[in-house]
C-alpha cells in the first residue's frame, strides 16, 4: 500500500480547479473589446502594425470620425486589406485565431 503523498496529481488538481474557474469566468458572457481580443502582441507577430488601432487606421475602411463597426470589420474592402497585408484570409480567419490565443492565455496555456 502506497502512503506517500502524490504531489504531481495535487497540482494538477490544483491546475484543472483553477481552469475550470477560469472557464466560468469567461462562460458569465463578459463583453470583450477588440482590442482586448486584438492584443498589441498578437498584432506585432501577425501583421506590420504594433496595435489593432494603427491597423485599422491604415486600412483606409474607416472614414474619420465614424465608429468602427460590424459592417465595416467584414467589409470585402477590409477582408481585402487582411487578404494583402497579413497571413489570414479573412477577417473572421484573423479574429478566429485572436480569439482563441486570448481564451488560451486566460486559461493559463
């Protein structure tokens, strides 16, 4: 019979505890802000801009002093500049993988 303490399985109960809290957290239906999603790191690796804001102002999609908006993110003018100037297809292939990388650094990965 084994009376030693099993310190690995502790702290990977301790490890899935905290990722379970973690996941209710995120599942409470928070509003996430693109640029929260949008990180400054996310954007210095996929695209040449250091920020989602410098990105979107140098797409040309958005007139000054108008609000970003669903319409003008999937816009096939935006969809196109994504297409030129980084590695995704889409706007929605772009946002996927950003969207993913912030749940995963949330849950600690």
């Amino acid at each position: 019979m084994f009376n030693g303490k099993l310190t690995g399985v502790d702290e990977i109960q301790k490890g899935l505890k905290k990722i379970e809290k973690k996941v209710k957290e995120l599942e409470k239906g928070t509003n996430i802000s693109l640029t929260e999603i949008m990180t400054n790191d996310f954007m210095k690796k996929h695209t040449s801009h250091n920020s989602f804001e410098n990105f979107i102002i140098h797409s040309g999609v958005l007139p000054k002093e108008k609000e970003l908006t669903e319409d003008i993110l999937n816009s096939n003018e935006f969809n196109q500049y994504i297409k030129t100037t980084t590695k995704f297809k889409s706007w929605k292939d772009m946002l996927d993988l950003a969207s993913t990388e912030y749940i995963q650094k949330q849950l600690g990965f």
